[in-house]
C-alpha cells in the first residue's frame, strides 16, 4: 500500500522522471504477458503503481493533499495484497474498425482468462471490482483483474512449478502459454 510519503513532489518527479521511468520499463519487461497475438497481460505491484499514480499527478498538475489521496485511493487496489496477483488486461488491436468487431465478439473475455500453477485448479479472475466495464453489446478495452491463489498454490510457485496462462473464450481460440521463469520468478515477489 503506497502512502502519501512514498510519492515524489512535481518538483522532485520532474527530476527524477526519466531515471525513474527506465527502471519502470525495465521492470516491467518481467511483469507481462501476452496471450494470443492480442490480449496483454501486465501484472502490477507497487512500482508500477507508484508510476502510474506519479504519472497522473504530473499530468493533472495534482498537488494539494486531497488529490493526491484521490489517487492513492483509485490505485492501492491494484497493488497485490500477498495471496494474489493483479493485472492489468490490454486488448489489442492496431485497426479501428477490427478492434470494434472484436470487443463486441469478447464479450465476458476478461472473465475467462485463466491462470494455472503446475496441474493444480485453474485460477479464473475477478475483473473489474472499482466498476463493471462491459456492456451487453461489447467489452472494454482494458480491464483490472485480480487473481486469488491458494496457500497450495503459493507455495507451488514459490518451489518453481511452472505457470500456464490461457483463455476459455469461443471467440479467442489460442493456445496456452506458459510464462518465462523471468516472469514467474517476479510475480513469486507479489505473493507474502
């Protein structure tokens, strides 16, 4: 849980950014997966989320306490709390018009990536706890996730079990795909 003390001033923001910003990028290279050529995966933790809540400060030129908490409260959530992991769904699609056909044809998509530890019970998200997203007609473009592990699970990706992400959804056939160790190895940092 990221505080007010644990965010820059603009000031000091505008001086540390662009270090700052390569470590995030760096960091975040760890922190992604991507399913099928379109959806991406981008599992947060408090790093990124210090980014993202520095980032908007400095764009909304947000400097008086109750906008900054403002935005502490928006994005805390989305920092893994020990038992889970917290993502970040992107669906990509480069053209317009095709980006509009498939969101309508996803729709519930976000319910239905899974994550799987080893051989053990797939993990399906819950998405969107700060407001619902989709509509009956289409589904947004990024959603916030949350996936709930089991101490069996845990401990399973702690000793190195491989983890398997895929997705159920009839309209996106793809093959699961079994993340790098590099990834594994930082999402075992999210879990207590």
């Amino acid at each position: 849980m990221l505080t007010r003390a644990d965010l820059w001033s603009l000031e000091e923001y505008a001086q540390r950014r662009a270090d700052f910003r390569t470590e995030v990028l760096a960091h975040k290279k760890n922190r992604q997966v991507l399913v099928g050529d379109h959806l991406l995966l981008l599992f947060e933790d408090q790093l990124t989320i210090k980014y993202q809540i520095q980032e908007m400060l400095r764009i909304e030129k947000v400097f008086e306490s109750a906008g900054i908490l403002e935005e502490l409260e928006a994005y805390n959530p989305l920092i893994p709390t020990g038992d889970n992991w917290k993502c970040t769904l992107l669906i990509q699609y480069n053209d317009v018009d095709e980006r509009k056909r498939r969101l309508a044809e996803l729709v519930g998509v976000e319910d239905q990536i899974w994550i799987q530890v080893g051989d053990l019970k797939k993990i399906y998200p819950i998405t969107d706890e700060d407001m619902d997203r989709t509509t009956a007609d289409k589904t947004a473009a990024v959603h916030f996730m949350r996936y709930q592990l089991t101490p069996e699970q845990i401990t399973a990706v702690k000793a190195g079990t491989s983890v398997t992400v895929g997705v159920d959804h009839l309209a996106f056939p793809c093959e699961p795909v079994q993340i790098a160790d590099s990834v594994r190895q930082s999402l075992v940092a999210d879990l207590a």
